[in-house]
C-alpha cells in the first residue's frame, strides 16, 4: 500500500537558518503530494502541493520540488523564523477511483526555531 | 469565506459510550473526509462522504459511522468507546473530484 516516510524530530534550529525536512514515498499509482502544516492546538493547514513529476510546489518561502526518480518530496526553506515552529507534514493523495482521493501521510517532524 | 468547522472542539466521554462529532464543510464543497490523529502521529483516514454517501472507507471498525446531510455537513459517529479511540479527529473538505482537502481546527477526543 502506499506509505511516507519523515526524517524523524524534532528539529531545532536558529532563527535564519536553512531547513530541509526529507519526505520520500511509495506509491502504486502517480499521486499529487502536499505539505500539511500544524500549529500547537490547531488542524492542518494546506502550506504546498505538487501534482507532478519536476513539478515545484512553492509557498511562504517555503519549497519542495516532486522528484519521481528518487521518490521524495523534500521540503526546503531558505531562512526560518520562529512563527515557522510547528509540526510538518508530508502527504501523498492516490487516486480511489470515482474521483474519489485518499490522503496518506507521515508522522510529521516538529520544528523548533529559537531567536 | 468561512473554512472548515467543527464541533465540539474538546469532549470527555468513558468508556463504552457513544459519541457524536460535527463538521461544515468550507462552503462550495461537497466532499467530507474524516481523519483520526492519535498523538503524536500522522492523521488516519477513517471515510469520505460524497452525495450523502459513503464513497471510501478506511481500515476502521464498524463502530465508527457517518452521515452526510443534504447541505453537505457531516457528522462522525463512534459506538463502544475505548480508550484508544482518544485522539484528534480532523474533518477535511474538498470539491467533487479535486484531490486537494481544507482541513477544520479538530476535536480533541477524551476517553477515560
């Protein structure tokens, strides 16, 4: 079945720092993938998606390229802040058929910026 | 635009009672997904309402059951409760046949 797979927490890092968090996946079919971001207390929020190979998912700074050939879908930024502190999380979404999708995601990788 | 909302936000229950959780779907939507977050761990798709229906299923128990109403609201329902059943639950919404899902804020679920 298909699955992802986080680099495993937390993630400490100062303020303007580089972040990757690595996300690879397995997958029967040719899913769309999507990084989830969670505040303390909070749902998820939509931070990305990528819906193809080489496609470039982009936002708040944030980046993840879909790499078909490794399957992974890495995120990157290039400088953290502290309101970046949160819970990360990588997800794919297979198609069921009848137009119907299913999000499978990965354990999540908690981020801890320090000013 | 109002988002995705739920209700309650938090709720204690015991063992072997039932619970009842809500959810609105972000307007224009017509496609509720359910998902279970244990602590630290990735959200768990329970099930998807489309048309009033139960389109897909995950691996839960029939203990777990839904319902989608005609203004495409939800509700999750779980019988016999156990305490490994405490978790978040998260309601996503999405448009028909469009793969990306909208996420509401969670209610925490708590089993004593």
């Amino acid at each position: 079945g298909d699955s992802v797979t986080q680099m495993e927490g937390p993630v400490t890092l100062s303020e303007e720092a580089f972040l990757t968090i690595n996300c690879t996946y397995t997958a029967t079919g040719y899913p769309s993938l999507f990084w989830y971001v969670q505040y303390p207390g909070e749902g998820l929020q939509l931070l990305l998606k990528a819906t193809k190979a080489d496609d470039k998912g982009s936002n708040k700074g944030f980046e993840a390229t879909y790499r078909k050939e490794t399957t992974s879908f890495h995120l990157e930024k290039g400088s953290v802040q502290v309101s970046d502190s949160a819970v990360y999380f990588c997800a794919l979404s297979d198609p069921l058929g009848a137009g119907s999708y299913q999000l499978t995601f990965g354990k999540g990788t908690k981020l801890s910026v320090i000013p | 635009d109002a988002g995705v909302t739920q209700s309650p936000t938090h709720l204690i229950k015991t063992r072997g009672q039932q619970v009842t959780l809500r959810c609105s779907p972000k307007s224009g939507h017509d496609t509720v997904s359910w998902y279970q977050q244990a602590l630290g761990q990735g959200p768990q798709f329970i099930f998807q309402y489309y048309e009033e229906e139960e389109r897909q299923r995950g691996n839960f128990p029939d203990r777990f059951s839904g319902h989608q109403f005609p203004n495409y609201s939800s509700e999750l329902n779980v019988n016999a409760l156990l305490l490994g059943d405490s978790a978040l639950y998260l309601c996503a919404s999405s448009l028909g046949n469009q793969e990306t899902q909208y996420f509401g804020p969670g209610t925490r679920l708590l089993v004593l």
